[in-house]
C-alpha cells in the first residue's frame, strides 16, 4: 500500500509554514477567528493535511506578533484587544508619524510621490475587489514609508512593534465602514506632502488618524 502524500509535501517546510501564517492572520484580522478562539495544533494540521512542525512555526509567527497569546490549559488563542490598548497606540503614533512625516518631507523626490500614488491606486483596486487583508496592508505600507524614510532606528521599532495591532483594529473598523474613502484620504495626505509645510503635512496625518481612533471598538 502506498503511503498518503500531503498536498504540500513538494514544499519546503518554511513555504508551508508561510502559507499557514497567511491564512490564519487572514482568519483573525478578517473576524473568522474572533477572540478567544483556541487554535489547535492537531486541528490545523489536519486542515492543510501537513505536520505539526510548519504549525507550530506558523502560531510563534503570529504570537510574536501579539495575534494569539498563551493561556493555562487552552493553548494557543487569538488575543484580545482593547479599547484602551487602542486608544494608547493611536496616542504615541500620532507623536511618532507626526515626526516621521516632519523628517521625511526635505527628502521627498518625485520617484517617492510616484511610489505614494501607486499603492494609492493599488488601494482602489483591492477595494474594488473587497480584498480586506490587501487593503489593510497597502494602508500600512503607505504610512510605514515615513517610518522608513525619517532615518530614525527607534521610531522604526515602534512602529515595527505597533503595526499589526493597528493593522488589526482596523480590520475591526472597516467590517463596519466603507472603505469606498480610503483612497481618497491618502491623496489629501499626498497633497499636504507636496504642500511643502512640514507643520501642515503632519497635522494632515494626524486628521487622518483621528477618524479611526475615534470609532468604538463595542
């Protein structure tokens, strides 16, 4: 008798380790996988029909991340998140990207605006095509750019370090509103940004984040 062959078995461990990290942050920051779910070793394996190893690589990924936490006698399970925790993270972000946005703008070439329009449009697509996870990302990327540019180590570890749980209360946020705007906010930034006043540009930025800090997370 021949023995059963994993459909992933062609895959090196850490492309099966990957694909399950994907689908699973996707599971949480999309709301299949609510609070307090418990993630199963066992149970997931069997899903993708593949060993428990690429697994376990895949939950430390996303605990590391803060995703999933471990608690006594369940596991493995998605991780709460706060009104308060929010609040605190929207409160050092808007100090940090305000200098971020500050630092970068001497530094700016046309290539870099370029660059801004084209995740813009790539927005718009994924909205478009109600691609959740790709929008939340894009969003990212376009503001993890500043954080990049300012040159500043410390601010990119906070940002390092903030960035999936911004990324995951927004998730929250745009179950319950449109994204249809999302595009369009990023322009108005791009505009303050060729505005030429750092003072103005930042505050732009922080306008753009009060209207998720802002939405209940109840």
């Amino acid at each position: 008798m021949n023995a059963i062959r994993s459909p992933h078995a062609e895959y090196p461990i850490n492309s099966i380790s990957e694909h399950v990290y994907a689908d699973l942050k996707k599971a949480i920051l999309e709301g299949a996988l609510q609070p307090g779910a418990r993630l199963i070793v066992t149970e997931i394996a069997g899903k993708f029909q593949i060993s428990q190893a690429p697994v376990r690589e895949a939950l430390e990924r996303l605990k590391q991340e803060g995703l999933i936490t471990g608690v006594p006698n369940k596991g493995s399970v998605v991780s709460t998140i706060t009104a308060k925790e929010i609040k605190d993270i929207f409160v050092l972000r808007e100090i940090i990207e305000g200098f971020a946005v500050r630092q970068s703008m001497p530094s700016l070439k046309e290539e870099d605006f370029d660059y801004l329009h084209h995740l813009i449009r790539e927005m718009e697509t994924a909205n478009r095509q109600q691609e959740m996870l790709r929008i939340l990302e894009l969003d990212m990327d376009f503001h993890a750019f500043f954080y990049i540019r300012c040159d500043n180590q410390a601010v990119l570890e906070l940002w390092n370090h903030m960035r999936t749980k911004v990324m995951r209360f927004m998730a929250i946020s745009n179950r319950h509103y449109t994204t249809e705007v999302l595009a369009e906010w990023h322009l108005v930034l791009v505009d303050a940004l060729r505005s030429g006043d750092p003072d103005a540009a930042a505050a732009a930025f922080i306008e753009h984040m009060h209207a998720y800090k802002m939405i209940d997370l109840d």
